[in-house]
C-alpha cells in the first residue's frame, strides 16, 4: 500500500517544524547554508534524513555508536573528537571543511552532528564557513547563532577556531577577554549572555 498524500503532507510538516530555525531548543535541526545542516542525534531518523535528502552524515560523537542510516546516505564519516577544552579540534577542521565542500560541489547535502549540536558540530560548521564562505569568525558565530541560539563552543574549541581564522585570513575577529561572571577567560562573542546572567544573579540577591 503506497503513502496516502495525507502522510506525506503530515511528514513534510514535521520536517518544517524540526526546521524551525531561530527555535532554542536542541531538538531542531538547523540550517548553516542550504547544503550544510548541524543537529543533535537525538534527530537522526530515517524519515528525517531521506525527507532532508541528506547524502553525508559526519558525526562528532565518538561515545556513541554509527547509527543506521537511509541508502539515500552515500558518506558517513566519525570523527574522533570530545567535548572538552584540551581536545584537538585543529587537526579536524582543513578536513572536515574540505569534505562539506566536496559534498556540495558534487550536489548533495551534509549534516554535521554531535551528541546535542551545541559545541562540536558548531565548530566544525564555523571552519567551513571561514575557509569556504569567506566569513569571519564572530560574523560565521553570529550566522549560526541567530538560527540556534543554544550553540556553545566550549573555549579551548573557540581559541583553536581564533588561530584557524588568524592562518586563513590572516586576522581575528573573536578575542578571549576576562569575564567576572564566568570568572575566566570567555570569546567577547559570549559576553552579552554572561552579562545577563549577572544581572540576573545581582536581582535575585536584591542588588541594582
């Protein structure tokens, strides 16, 4: 029995709303460019990717396993990296970029993942807009944060992504300053919403 055109509309709906960009939740998937996508894993389905027509899957997750996947999905690639501040997201970055742009030149579409496409997956989307977008880092960051407003490179992924615009373009645009509510070094990207919080602590103690 064939899909009634009723499902197929429901199913499309579906796709539009997990497509919500600019929606806080970690449980969308969003749009980088119209052939890159970065998401959670929590949103690998079958249905989501053959309805996405995703033809590359990289996944920055190595404490879970590959997952099966649509045959739609010609490339699946892990990449051995972990969320914490010492790992080595450098030696990824010319690699992973270099793939995204393969994919689209031969036209398919990739999706970048991690465990909850908050910091992983994020900065291996930033690389490839520096080196193939021509954009600059706080402009690549402020790109991909007004669509999911969630992403949090950690720090150690942020100053290795400071170094990777300064070899590109020969120049930074993202400095680590001092922040007192995260009592150590943050991107100046991330100030405003540490600001809040401080705010927001300095309210709730009764202070103006």
């Amino acid at each position: 029995m064939g899909i009634s055109k009723d499902n197929e509309l429901n199913a499309d709906r579906a796709v539009d709303n997990i497509l919500n960009n600019g929606n806080s939740s970690l449980f969308t998937i969003t749009e980088v460019t119209p052939d890159l996508l970065l998401c959670g894993a929590s949103m690998l389905t079958d249905k989501i990717l053959s309805r996405l027509n995703i033809t590359c899957i990289i996944s920055a997750s190595p404490e879970l396993p590959l997952i099966p996947v649509p045959t739609a999905v010609k490339h699946h690639y892990k990449i051995n990296i972990t969320d914490n501040t010492e790992s080595d997201l450098n030696s990824h970055l010319d690699n992973v970029a270099d793939l995204i742009n393969k994919i689209e030149k031969e036209g398919g579409k990739t999706l970048v993942h991690c465990v909850a496409g908050v910091s992983r997956s994020v900065s291996l989307c930033l690389g490839y807009l520096i080196k193939y977008k021509d954009m600059a880092l706080n402009d690549a960051f402020n790109h991909i944060h007004s669509k999911r407003p969630c992403i949090r490179p950690n720090n150690g992924f942020f100053t290795q992504l400071i170094d990777y615009e300064q070899k590109l373009r020969g120049t930074t645009t993202v400095q680590m300053v001092y922040n007192s509510g995260a009592q150590g070094l943050i991107p100046d990207v991330y100030e405003q919403y540490y600001y809040n919080t401080v705010k927001y602590k300095s309210r709730m103690h009764g202070n103006k």
